[in-house]
C-alpha cells in the first residue's frame, strides 16, 4: 500500500508540473492570439492564422522526428542515458527548425503583403520555436518537469512586455508581433541547455533519425497528417470565403485555448506514464486511455458551456473584442470539434505507448482526410458556420476509427483488451463460433486422433484426454 500511494503522489506531482507547465507554454501562444484579435483587423488576423497553422504544422513534424522516439523508448530512464538521447533529439528539433523556417521565409518573399509579413516572421524565428518546445518535452521524459515549467515562464516574462512595448511604440503590425513571441522563445531554448547541462547536437540528428527510423517517418506522417488538414484548410479556405473568414475561424479555436493548457498538461505526461503502465501492467493500459479520454471530454464539454454562456454577457468582448459577435455562432460547433478530439487522444495514447505507429498513422490519415473533405464541403454548402460542424462531424467519425485502430493493436500485440473493447463480431450467434475459433478446434480435432475408446480415463476437466488450448499473451516492449 505504501509503494501504492508513493506511485500516486509521484503520479500526482508528474501531473501538476505538467498541467503548470503547459499553463505557461499555452499562455504565451494564446495571449499573442488575443492580443493580435484586439489589435489588428480581421484580415491581418487571418493572415496570422495562416502563419500560426503553418507554426502548427512545422512543431508536428519536429515532435515526430525528434521528441515521439524519445518519450517512447527514454520515458524514465538513467540521467546519462537521457543526456544522450536528448543531445541527439534536441539536435534533431534544431534542424527541422533550420529547414521549415527557410522555406516559410521563401514563401514569405514569394507572397508578399501581410500574409508575406507574417511567414517571413515566422521563418526567422522557426529553429528558436521548435528547439524550445524540444526542450520541454525532454525535460518531461526524465522527470524534470520543473525546469520545463521554468523555461517557459522565461518566455512569457519576456514576451509580455515586448508585446506591450510594440503597442506603445505603434509598431502593431504581424509582422512585429509573430517575431518578438518568436524571438523570446528562442531566449527560452538558449537556457535549456544551461538547465539539463548537455548541448544540443545538430550533427547527431543524422544518426538519431536512422536509429529510430521505425517510428520517427511514420510519427511525422501521422503527427504532419493530423495538423495538415487544419493547414490546408485553412489555405483553401482563405481562397474560398476570405481571410476574414479564416480569422474568424481561428477565433473560436483561440477561446478553446484555457482548455487546451489542461489538455496538452496532461498529455505531457500521460504518454510516459503509459509507456510505464505497459511494462508494469499491461492489462491496464485500455482502462487508462479510456479514463484519459473521459476525463479530457467531460472538461472540454464543460468549457464549452462556459463559453456559451459567458460570451455574450462581456466575455467575449474582453477576450475577443469586435471579433466576438462574429465568432460566437462557431463556438458549439468548435466545443464538438475539441470534445471529439479529446475521445481520440485516448485511443492516440494506447496507440503511441504499444509503438503501432502503423495503425496510429492510419488512424490519423482516415481523420484528416475526412476533416479536409468535410470542412470543403461545408465551405461549399453553409460557409464558415457550415465548415465548422462539417469539421466537428469529421472529428466524431474519426475517434471511432481511431478506437477501432487501438483495439486491433492490442490484438497484435498480445496485451489482453477488456471485454468493452472486443465486442461480437458481426454474424456471430449463440451455438457458432467465428471462423477464427473454428480453425482452433480443428486444429484441435486433427491433432486429438481417434476418439477414444468406450471408459477411457478423462481428464480433470472432463474432456476425453484433449487438453484444451490456453491462450498466452505476451508483453511487447
């Protein structure tokens, strides 16, 4: 019982570093959104969307190559063999970084005009953003989450007074503002290595990427997957309705933003303590991703009638100002989009801890296909309002995919599912057996021989000398 509850509060601790450190991390991110709503334009707004998508989708393929090998396979081990690894990882963060940034400084150029601004900011700035929250997410993987915490509170105690210096000095443009939240980031990621007393190591990322190439091309696939259809939706909508549009499509995702620091708080933390979980006991693992999934949901349903509620009695001026009547009919079907998502973070988990990068990826694949065609279609039929539930409809269908993905990987790979996750399959009736438990007791029969004769001796369990087949299953690392 002692160890029990020793395991709670480390649990406990592991979890509010967490949640505390995304607090700041999110903070930063969503109070340049608002302070962007407020002070520019609808249009220069979108025109940061389109810049802050593209941010999106540049630290997706960064934590793919670089940060989901090192929680999977260096969550909770020795210090020395973490410094190692997280050289090699944060090395590999920093080159993304060198090569994403280049190309959104080319795009920046070739666009022009305030969307030209707002890519060339962000282009600049890309190796500091990715290498910074490379660093947070190591520092998670051993059990560190305090300096995590403490790298990003450097961060926001920069960024608030540089955004406030830009206001005050008139320089409120997007391209000021993506560049002073960029460059405090890269002041962040310039600490780090101060904290974990290793280096990143920009020459090891050739070889990191080729020890774990079994998981990092396809986690940037499914990570890349997930974020490009809210990237590609967002440029073709800004063709299609606007960029005004777009902006305020972005706005009501930016007021899910205190919900999502307890979610991405969690999510620090819940994928190593799965990985751990599987090792230990591997039968509770879909109990786990399932608790996940309904806690994340219940919180973000609740969010989103706070909102409902909230903004159109001051809420939404004050976080939003003029930008709020437009993005208040976005809000419900913005909750349904996050509660959904939150249902697929589960299963995501299970998927992520059994290393079924496979069935992760075509899981992610299936939903980002069917968000980027339903939330075109809903341009097409109902503009942005009809975008918006297209996209939440999308999100639902896709978190059953994704459950359906986790309940035939743990099949695969040997960890008993509970009875919840393997229902009948379909056809089977009462006095049938599926085909699979067919083929068992033929096989059976065949290897029995003859029956035996009239008396022969049974065994204990009252079979005629056939021993019944018991079913093994093995832990997969």
């Amino acid at each position: 019982m002692a160890l029990s509850w020793r395991s709670v509060r480390r649990a406990s601790r592991r979890l509010t570093w967490g949640v505390a450190d995304q607090a700041m991390s999110s903070l930063t991110n969503f109070l340049l959104a608002i302070f962007v709503a407020r002070t520019l334009h609808a249009v220069q707004f979108g025109a940061f969307t389109l810049a802050y998508v593209t941010y999106g989708f540049a630290i997706n393929a960064s934590r793919g190559l670089s940060i989901e090998p090192l929680l999977v396979r260096f969550s909770g081990t020795l210090l020395p063999t973490w410094r190692r690894a997280a050289a090699s990882c944060t090395g590999t963060a920093l080159l993304v970084g060198i090569v994403t940034g280049a190309c959104a400084v080319g795009t920046g150029l070739l666009l022009g005009g305030t969307t030209g601004l707002a890519f060339l900011a962000l282009g600049l700035t890309l190796p500091g953003l990715l290498l910074q929250d490379s660093w947070r997410y190591s520092f998670f993987a051993v059990g560190h989450g305090h300096h995590a915490f403490i790298n990003d509170s450097i961060w926001v105690v920069l960024l608030l007074p540089s955004l406030a210096f830009l206001k005050i000095t008139g320089d409120a443009n997007v391209f000021w503002f993506v560049l002073a939240w960029g460059t405090t980031a890269a002041i962040g990621a310039a600490v780090a290595p101060l904290q974990a007393r290793v280096m990143p190591n920009l020459a090891g990322a050739p070889g990191w990427l080729s020890r774990h190439r079994d998981l990092g091309p396809r986690y940037l696939a499914e990570n890349t997957g997930a974020n490009s259809a809210d990237t590609l939706r967002s440029y073709t909508l800004s063709y299609i309705l606007g960029l005004a549009a777009v902006g305020y499509i972005q706005a009501a995702n930016t007021l899910m933003g205190p919900f999502k620091i307890v979610f991405f708080g969690i999510s620090l933390i819940t994928l190593p303590e799965a990985a751990k979980l599987l090792r230990r006991s591997p039968r509770q693992l879909p109990l786990f991703c399932a608790a996940v999934s309904a806690a994340l949901t219940l919180l973000a349903l609740m969010w989103g009638v706070v909102l409902l509620v909230g903004l159109p009695r001051g809420l939404g001026h004050l976080m939003l100002g003029s930008l709020w009547q437009h993005t208040y009919p976005l809000v419900l079907a913005a909750t349904i989009t996050t509660a959904a998502g939150c249902v697929t973070a589960g299963a995501l988990l299970g998927l992520h801890a059994l290393g079924a990068a496979r069935r992760s990826l075509q899981a992610v694949i299936i939903t980002a296909g069917l968000a980027i065609a339903c939330g075109l279609a809903g341009a097409l039929i109902a503009g942005t309002l009809g975008t918006m539930r297209y996209v939440a409809a999308a999100t639902c269908l896709g978190a059953l995919v994704t459950w359906w993905q986790l309940r035939r990987a743990l099949q695969e790979s040997g960890v008993p599912a509970p009875k919840w996750m393997l229902p009948r399959s379909v056809g089977t009736h009462r006095g049938s057996a599926p085909n699979s438990r067919r083929r068992r007791q033929a096989r059976t029969a065949a290897t029995a021989g003859p029956p035996p004769p009239a008396g022969a001796d049974r065994t204990a369990d009252g079979s005629a000398g056939v021993r019944s087949p018991i079913r093994k299953f093995s832990q997969r690392e």
